[in-house]
C-alpha cells in the first residue's frame, strides 16, 4: 500500500481534536441528559469530546476503498446520532452506546463503495473459491485470516491470485469488515503507530473494553458449565489465546461438530440475554 496520502489533513486534525478536553462521568451525563432533550449546545460538546473516539474506530477500516477522511467523517455522523439518543440512565458510558453508530455508519460508507463494484461474470466461481477459503480459515484458525493466510492456502489448489485481488473480492462479497486486519505501508511503518504519534491514549477504548468485559461476565454466568468454558476458550476471554473448535473439542473429549453446535446454542442465549439487558448497543450485535 502507498504511504498514507492525507497524512498532513490527518495531522491537523488530530492536533485539533487533541486538544478537546475529555468529559468526566458527572460532566457526561449533565450533558446527556440535556441532549436527549435536544438541546443543541449539549450535543455539540457531547459530540466533540469523543471525536478522538472515532478516530481509533475508523483507523481500522483504512484500505477498504474509502478515504480516510470520509471514513472520520461517516463515523462522526454515527457519533451525533448516538448523542441525540443516548440514555444516560442506561448504566454504561456514552461511548459504549456511541460504537455501534459508529460502526454502522462507517459500514454503510463502505457498502456504498462495495455497491459500485461489479464482478464480471467469469471471476464469479473464484469469488466464490476465496470467500469459502476465508470462513473455512477463520473457524480453523479460531481468527480473522490474513491476506496472505488466504493465498497461501489458494496455492494449495494450484491458484494463483495475488493479495490485493483477495482483498478486493472479499470487500465486494462481504457485509462487514474485521477490526483486526493490519495496515501495511511499503515503508514497514503502520498507519496505526502514525495516529499514535499525534493522538493521547486511548482512555474511551480502554473504558469500552472494562465495561464490555464487566457486563459479558455478568451474562456467561447464565450459561451452564460446558457452555460458559466454550465460549471463553474460543474467544479468549481468559486471556489466552482463542481456541479453535478442534481445539476445544480435544480438551472435552468431544467432536469439532459438537462444540460448533453448543458454541451456537450459547451464543444464542447470549444474544437474548443482552437483548433483555439493553445491551446489543454495546456489544455491537445484530438482529440476526
């Protein structure tokens, strides 16, 4: 990938935003409940204290066909949507409510792109080739898979595609887009350690992380035993590395299909449970 082209706007902004105090608990939920009721001073404060928040979510869609800036620009559009329906008596931070519009407005800034992207018709097979390579790699490797994961394993099969082809078919067949893929530059310097350099620490994602953390402890403990141990291990939530179902199956004297079918059966009660609590919002669930 070229060196990032809008470093320099990128900059400035940064710079700009840095500057923007951050709002203590007490300060956040004045605001908020100020901004529920449409007061527009409210909002903007709100809104501009957590534009540093949109940054660390946006940086990790760089390379998906949109320029950064509009990538900013669609997440702080979620952002204001968010203030102007956050709850502050919800229990949780406006942060943590905040990243799911964000997410999905960033989402649908780059499914617009994707739906201007046309596949002829006789690549279809091979679309269809890397998109099966790339769930079957993803549940076997317990992660997102790699680019290079993802062609190394096509050459198996005598298929030849090179990364930047992979990356483009997955962005047409695919309706989201993994926070874990790496920004690459020819330089060796990720786009990532850029904004560090001109950011302050992450203090909304580590508070997005402890509450995530607190409220999915607090639904596992309604799953049984076997349930609870899958879901940690496979995602882990232990503080190990995640686990494959080969692997978890192995530990449980189970088969791989077995664990698949209690891995889904938990995260269905899950996925009711978090409902139940208001809390699809902050794990970013859908309705599927």
């Amino acid at each position: 990938m070229k060196k990032f082209q809008y470093e320099e706007g990128v900059s400035y902004y940064l710079k700009r935003i840095s500057d923007i105090p951050l709002l203590s608990p007490e300060e956040e939920k004045k605001l908020s409940k100020k901004a529920k009721k449409g007061d527009k001073e409210a909002i903007n404060k709100l809104v501009k204290s957590n534009l540093r928040f949109v940054v660390n979510i946006a940086k990790n869609y760089v390379g998906y066909g949109v320029p950064f800036q509009e990538l900013i620009s669609a997440g702080n559009i979620g952002l204001i949507e968010a203030a102007k329906r956050f709850d502050p008596d919800r229990g949780v931070r406006f942060i943590s409510y905040a990243v799911w519009w964000i997410k999905q407005s960033i989402f649908q800034t780059i499914q617009t792109q994707k739906d201007t992207i046309r596949i002829p018709q006789k690549t279809s097979n091979l679309s269809m080739k890397i998109d099966n390579v790339y769930l079957n790699l993803k549940d076997y490797l317990g992660r997102e898979p790699t680019y290079e994961d993802i062609k190394k394993e096509l050459e198996k099969e005598n298929i030849k595609v090179d990364e930047e082809t992979i990356k483009n078919f997955l962005l047409i067949k695919r309706h989201s887009v993994s926070l874990d893929t790496p920004v690459d530059t020819d330089e060796g310097t990720l786009f990532i350690d850029f904004l560090s350099k001109h950011s302050t620490k992450d203090i909304e994602k580590d508070i997005l992380e402890e509450e995530i953390k607190r409220e999915v402890e607090k639904l596992l403990k309604f799953l049984t035993d076997r349930e609870r141990f899958i879901i940690e291990q496979r995602f882990g939530l232990t503080g190990e590395e995640p686990k494959t179902l080969r692997e978890i199956g192995q530990i449980l004297g189970i088969s791989r299909e077995r664990v698949r079918q209690i891995e889904i059966k938990a995260l269905k009660k899950i996925r009711a449970l978090a409902t139940k609590r208001h809390l699809k919002d902050l794990l970013g669930m859908s309705n599927n």
